[in-house]
C-alpha cells in the first residue's frame, strides 16, 4: 500500500509500504475513504519535534475490510469514523468520558493512517459506524469528525460554551474555527473570533461568529475587555498551544470563567501568581473524540452542521508533500488526501 512518512523535518514522501494484517484480535483493518493533514503534523515538519522516518496521520475514515475474533460491534463492509486514540471504551476511565486516556489507549499516529488502509487497534470501543454508506460530499465532514471537529467539540465543552455565554476562540486553524461550529451549536450567545486572515474569518462567521478581532497577544485581550464591558469571555477556547496563546486565553476570560485549551502545548509554562489571581478553570488537552463520535456523526449524517469546509485543499494522496507545505506556509487551512 502507499503510505505517508516524514523522513526528517521538510522531508515528506508516499512510499510502497506493506499492507496491515490483523495482530490481536480486537483489530479492525479499514481501507480508508480519505485522510488529511493535522496541524499538530506540522511540528515536527517545522523541527519542532523530532521526527525520523515517520508514519504520518492519525485522522481517518473509511470502509471495514478485516475484522480480528474479538469484534463485535462492527462488521466487515461498514463505513466508520474513528479517533486519534483507539481506545477500548470499556475502562473506568473511558466510561467517564476520558477515551484518550485509556488504560490501554493507543495512539494512531504510531500506526499512520495517510495511508491506503490501516490497522486500528480496540476496534469496538475505537470505530464508530455511520448509518449507511455516506454520500461523497459527506466524507470530508466524516474525516473532520475524527480529529478537528471532535477536538474543536471538546474544546467548547471544557470552556463550558453554552447559552447566554459570550465565547473568545484563540487560533484559527481548523480547530479554533471549529470550536466556533461548537460553541455556536451548543447555544453560545456571542462568539468572538481571533483572526487576521480574511478567508477564515468568514468562514469564522459562516460557523457562527458575531465578532472578529485582529489583534493578539495583550492587544487581544484589551479588545475582549472591551467587547464585555471590562469582564472578559465567560468561556475561553484556545486552540494554538504556544506560550502567547494561553496567556492570551487566560487572560481574556473573566474571573470565575472557563478556558478550554486543546492546542498541542510546546513550551508553555504559566506562571503560579498569575493563575493564582486569575481566577478561571482550566480544562482541556487530548480531546476525548470518542465521546463526542456518535452525536456528531448525526450532526453531520442529517445535515445540521457541515464541518467539512474547514478543508479547503483536497489532493490525492500521492502529492501529500504539497500539502504540507501548503498548510505550513498558511496557503491551505486543512488538507484533504483522497484515494
């Protein structure tokens, strides 16, 4: 099969790889329908972590092709959606909503899924089957569904975005825009979006929302203060994870509000006086996607939301390598792969 691997940072090649075998018996193999590019993909595309001959992607949709002795819950020809952590979804910490913790979680980015199919561990508690056989125009709503949608999901529920709450979303990436999706979904009233590129914020305001600010850093948080009266967000989602964008989201959040932080974090440190006398709740890292998987998959399945514009590249998977570099130099929010 044909599958993506990052030789060293920059150095992106599809190369001929064998094709996944069931090893345990609470395997699935799929044979994915799409697959994308991650912001989190771009760090160690950029050397901000350390990559050598890297199986790359950890998003993915597809069609049921294997399945180990131990499944049960789906079948050989189904169309599912999974998570970036497969996860058995039976543990204590699973049935608390904490998939991506699991005791016996295991991360698809290790297993690579920018790929023609791919082995997916803990089948039943990790796939999700869609009701039927998407249309084509769904697929790219489906694969959101998997990492960004879900992440962007988790994110709005952490910040606790909800009705008469007024939303500041830091980052506008895929993620950040749909942490906008979600917190309008959830009955955000007012959703602030930080942005300085024009095609993101109107897809921020095709999401749902009513306000668009430029500036960042200690400017930002002056303009979210004065949107609210001097308070701040009730509810913060921060969707970056660089030191900048915490500070920024802390900050923007009024006292006894909520910040959601789902941005992969690289060096950030936060100071203890400063969240001593912040006064907010922090909630967040890897997104329990698991959690989320069957109501958005109605969300999507009826039509309600249509998360799948965040791609706005589509390549066939051969010519992964430009869509990394389309997405590290900002040309491209998310890339789609087709096979």
């Amino acid at each position: 099969m044909r599958q993506v691997v990052m030789y060293k940072p920059g150095d992106v090649r599809v190369e001929q790889r064998p094709d996944p075998t069931i090893v345990e018996p609470a395997d699935a193999i799929i044979r994915l329908a799409a697959t994308c590019i991650c912001g989190s993909d771009l760090w160690p595309y950029r050397g901000a972590e350390p990559v050598d001959h890297q199986v790359m992607g950890h998003e993915y949709v597809g069609v049921v092709e294997a399945v180990g002795s131990e499944v049960r819950t789906v079948k050989v020809g189904d169309f599912v959606v999974g998570s970036f952590w497969a996860s058995d979804n039976t543990c204590e910490i699973c049935r608390a909503g904490y998939q991506a913790y699991c005791v016996h979680r295991v991360l698809m980015g290790t297993i690579g899924t920018q790929a023609e199919l791919a082995r997916v561990p803990l089948a039943d508690g990790t796939l999700v089957a869609t009701p039927g056989r998407p249309d084509p125009e769904l697929i790219p709503s489906l694969m959101a569904a998997s990492d960004v949608l879900g992440t962007g999901w988790f994110a709005a529920v952490a910040a606790e975005a909800g009705p008469g709450k007024t939303v500041a979303v830091v980052g506008d990436g895929a993620v950040g825009l749909l942490g906008v999706l979600a917190a309008r979904q959830l009955g955000a009233e007012r959703i602030i979006a930080f942005s300085r590129h024009a095609d993101r914020q109107a897809l921020a305001r095709e999401f749902g929302a009513t306000d668009i600010v430029t500036e960042r850093g200690d400017a930002g948080v002056e303009r979210i203060k004065e949107l609210t009266g001097g308070l701040g967000a009730h509810s913060v989602i921060e969707a970056v994870g660089t030191q900048e964008a915490m500070m920024q989201a802390i900050h923007s959040a009024r006292p006894g509000g909520h910040v959601g932080f789902v941005g992969v974090s690289h060096d950030v440190a936060i100071p203890g006086d400063v969240l001593f006398m912040s006064g907010v709740h922090l909630h967040g890292g890897p997104a329990p996607v698991r959690r989320f998987l069957p109501e958005l998959i109605r969300l999507i399945w009826d039509r309600t939301i249509d998360p799948g514009k965040v791609f706005d590249l589509t390549l066939p998977l051969d010519r992964a390598a430009e869509g990394y570099q389309a997405m590290d130099q900002r040309a491209a929010t998310k890339v789609l792969l087709t096979l």
